[in-house]
C-alpha cells in the first residue's frame, strides 16, 4: 500500500498566531509531525507537507524536505478546507505520474504520537473502510450534558433519552485530529463528511492534545514534560 503522508500547515492561524513554527520543547511543532511520517514512511510512500507559510518553508529548507509546491491563496483562507487541500496533493502527484492508495492526514497541531497509534492505524485500514481514524473518549455526552435550543429557545437534549446518569449513556468519541488515514478510491467519489464506512483507533489524553490556543499550548507543554 502507498501512503501520501499529508500534512497541511497553512499561515494565519488566529487562535494562536505563528503556532506551527513556535518551539515546543526543543524544536518547532511541525517538525513533531514530520519527524514522525518520516520515520513511518515505506518504499512508495511521499511526504508532502502543504503549506503557504513562509516560516514553516524556511524550516523545510534547513531540514533538507522537498517542497513540491506552496499552497494555493485560494487553499488558504479562512473558509478552505481540508478535503480540497488534500485533493490538490493528490491530483499535483498523479499530473506527475505518482499514485496513492490511502492518504494520512496528519494535523501539525497534534505532536503526540506513539508508533503504537500509527500501527494500529494503519493494521485497521482493512479493504471494506474508508477511513480509520484517531479519537478520544470525551465526557460530552449528546444523550446527557449536549444541548440544542429549539424553535423557541428552550434548550432540549441533542439525543432524547431518560438515562439518569451519564455513566450508563452509550459511549461516545471525539475526532482528536491526530491521524486520518484515508482511501483515495473513496475520496474521489466524496468528501469525507460523506465517508459511511469509518473505523476508529483510540489515543489517551495525553495524545489527544490539538493545539489551537494558548491553553492548549501550556498544556502541550505540561504534558511534554512530564513525559
């Protein structure tokens, strides 16, 4: 299986203003998700990292990673998203000649991984998916403590139930944004909000970690530490 390892790193992020070049520990975030597709990669896989950033362009340059090209304007505004930036990779490739059989999609904003989570992921991408993907377990509960507001303003559950306590409502998961390995087939037939046929592999909290806030940073930061 060829596996196009993704990572989409676009500029002008306004939780978190620089927050793909900014150091964690010892080195910048993005290089947290390149060190680990790099040493994931097979014969036949391609790294591509998809960028209109000219600080994460500038640290590719000094890592010696090939930029096959710098994203499109229109792939990077505030309304793009992720489904187009990966089907621009993908269509760049096959212009020149090189196909793929499943894409990973890995969030630069998410810099825990253990190779546990990555052979799971990829042991669980059977013939009959579309996608595996990374989640958490999340204490939301849409059957307990998720709300919608109605046509009249009251609040009423996102999942009617009569369950009295959230422990005996069904489990439910959170797409922690750490991996989404991703069958090409599929993905030229539809978006991934159409995708029917998902798997899930499940990472701790302490994995789970995706970056969007100077809270979530701190707590990146803790966590990096006490491991």
């Amino acid at each position: 299986m060829n596996i196009l390892y993704l990572i989409p790193a676009r500029a002008g992020s306004k939780g978190l203003p620089g927050k793909n070049i900014k150091v964690l520990g010892d080195k910048p975030l993005i290089l947290y998700s390149i060190e680990f597709a790099i040493k994931n990669m097979k014969y036949g896989d391609e790294l591509c990292i998809s960028t209109n950033d000219e600080g994460v362009l500038d640290i590719l340059r000094k890592q010696g990673i090939k930029v096959p090209f710098k994203r499109p304007d229109v792939l990077a505004s505030d309304t793009a998203n992720s489904y187009d930036v990966i089907m621009h990779a993908l269509e760049y490739y096959e212009q020149n000649n090189q196909y793929f059989d499943a894409v990973m999609l890995l969030q630069p904003t998410s810099p825990f991984r253990s190779q546990d989570d990555v052979d799971s992921i990829i042991k669980m991408f059977i013939e009959d998916v579309d996608m595996v993907v990374s989640v958490k377990n999340t204490k939301e509960n849409p059957y307990f403590t998720l709300f919608e507001e109605n046509e009249f303003g009251f609040l009423t559950k996102s999942k009617e139930s009569d369950f009295q306590r959230r422990q005996d409502c069904p489990e439910v998961f959170a797409f922690n944004g750490s991996m989404y390995l991703m069958k090409v087939d599929t993905l030229k037939k539809t978006p991934i909000s159409g995708f029917k046929k998902i798997k899930k592999i499940i990472m701790p909290e302490e994995r789970s970690v995706d970056i969007d806030t100077m809270a979530d940073w701190v707590m990146a930061e803790f966590y990096l530490n006490k491991q």
